[in-house]
C-alpha cells in the first residue's frame, strides 16, 4: 500500500497555526467523534510546531500530535535514571505520510532536531501499552518509543489499523534526521549537512568535554541544568578524593578503602556524564543555536545525494 493510505477526510487546506491538518481526524477520537477536550489538546500540542511547515510535503496533513520519549537503550536508560523523564521527552507528528519524530525541551520546546520514519518504510508498526514499536523493512532493524500519551492512544491503533506500511514504496527504510536548515536527509555519524552546509556537534568533542571538565559533555550538548548538578557532583567527589588522599598520606587508618570507593564513584559519574553527551550528539545538534529552515538553502548536491523522499 502507498503513502496515501491515511488519506485526510477534512476540509481540503484547513490550517492551524499556519500548518496544514485534517480537523475531521485530528480533533475526533478513535471511533471519529468529535471532542472538545481533544481539540483542546491538539491545539496546545500544535502550536509547538510553528517550525514543521517547511519540513511538509504538498498535500501532507497533520492527522495527530502526542507526547512521548526518544528511543534509550537499556544501558543508558539504567545509567540515566529518573533523568530519563527530563532528558528524552518528544513530541510524534503523525501525518498521512509519515510521523515526525522531535526530540524537545520538558516543556516540548523544539530542540533543533528531528527525525522522520515514512510508514512504507516500515515492516510493522504498533502500539504495544505506551509503547510505539517500530520495524524498518530495509534492515529489520526494531525501534521503541516509551510512554506515548494516554489520552491518544486508542486513536493512534485506530489510525496504524489502516497499516500503510508495505517495505517497498519508500526508498528511506528507516528513521532519518533531517537537516533543520534546508530539510533535506542528513547522514548518520557525518556531523555537517552535505545539502547545505550546516555544521553539528560531533562525538569527539563531547567525549573529550565530558572526560576533561565537570559537566562538560552536558553543557556541550546545551543540558545545561543537569550540566550544572553533574558539575557539582564531580567537583564535590574530587574535593573529597583530595581530602582523602591527604588522610591516607598521613597513614589516617580506613581511609584507603573510602579513598577507592570515592574514586570508583567518580569513574561511574564520569562514565554516564560521557555515555548522555554521545546519545545526545546522535540526535544532531547544530553548532548554531538558532536555525531557521529554508529549503533553498540546499546547494547543488551531487547525483547519489539523498533526498528526503
């Protein structure tokens, strides 16, 4: 089946906030019945998103916005904690063709990043619990999003129920970043734009920051509140390291194994401090603070240049 499988029901250019959407779809429930507490949500959602309009294709609707978290694998998610909350909060875009994936701010504050899965793209989709499992037709490759809103839900099945999702009709087998300058596809671990030149954050970087300076990594990837904390986390354990050491220099006895246990903690926090600052650069962070995206900022590009097709 081809993109066109969600076909929007409503009135044909409605926008809102200046993005083109599908009321009938986007303010009913699962079973297409209007509701008030529905269009209220979805409007505080979509006024988030004053930035997705360059990103849509001609006749491409907004069918559904509901909050969720970034993908985390499990080590990461185990050495981030109650952090996970603050750090992988998101916001879904389901359109008839594709679901925007958009990496925010707690208060869903658009982050400079964003990722598209095409529904042809993919193997299966479904929404198991909270969870948005994601099967790319091109690698196999299986991909969760955890605690997606409760209130949309039931709607979210009733849409993926239509399954356009085929393996075949989308050359981009999987989620890809979008460059947020000139929208066009980024590549992976390349950390500038080869449309129009805009330059990321880049892995080397952040592992030197994070290793050498008390909250480096963080404060590299623009985190700065948890950059702060870790900061003075790090600098409270090498303050007591010293102290410490100085005791054992003195042969204070029972110090050696405070001494070891201090500096093993350290290692740990400097270890998590390095593992959140790569996740983080994964999700292309712009050197450049703000972005605006103008799609005619895509050079020339050459022949085997990927499109956002």
């Amino acid at each position: 089946m081809a993109d066109k499988a969600f076909e929007p029901t409503g009135i044909m250019g409605t926008q809102i906030f200046g993005l083109p959407v599908d009321r009938e779809t986007l303010f009913s429930n699962h079973k297409k019945i209007y509701k008030k507490r529905i269009e209220n949500r979805q409007r505080k959602l979509i006024v988030k998103l004053s930035f997705l309009k360059p990103f849509l294709k001609t006749g491409e609707k907004i069918l559904l916005v509901s909050t969720g978290y970034s993908p985390i694998a499990s080590l990461d998610q185990y050495a981030t904690g109650f952090l996970f909350v603050y750090l992988k909060r998101s916001l879904f875009v389901f359109t008839n063709h594709r679901i925007f994936h958009v990496p925010t701010t707690p208060n869903y504050k658009f982050k400079q990043s964003l990722s598209q899965i095409y529904y042809a793209g993919c193997q299966s989709i479904e929404l198991k619990g909270g969870t948005l499992a994601v099967q790319y037709a091109k690698s196999g490759k299986m991909e969760t999003f955890k605690a997606i809103a409760l209130s949309e839900r039931k709607k979210i099945r009733a849409l993926l129920k239509i399954k356009p999702v085929s393996g075949t009709k989308s050359t981009v087998g999987e989620r890809f970043h979008l460059c947020p300058q000139c929208t066009r596809l980024l590549t992976a671990a390349k950390y500038v734009c080869e449309s129009c030149g805009l330059k990321f954050k880049n892995k080397i970087v952040a592992y030197i920051l994070a290793i050498l300076f008390p909250g480096g990594g963080y404060f590299y990837t623009r985190n700065y509140l948890i950059g702060l904390l870790n900061a003075i986390v790090e600098i409270f354990l090498l303050a007591y390291i010293a102290v410490t050491l100085q005791d054992v220099l003195n042969k204070v006895e029972g110090n050696m194994g405070k001494m070891l246990l201090l500096g093993a903690i350290f290692v740990a926090v400097k270890i998590i401090s390095v593992i959140h600052s790569t996740h983080f650069i994964n999700e292309f962070i712009p050197r450049k603070k703000e972005v605006q995206a103008n799609p005619a900022a895509a050079k020339s590009r050459p022949q085997n240049q990927k499109s956002s097709d």
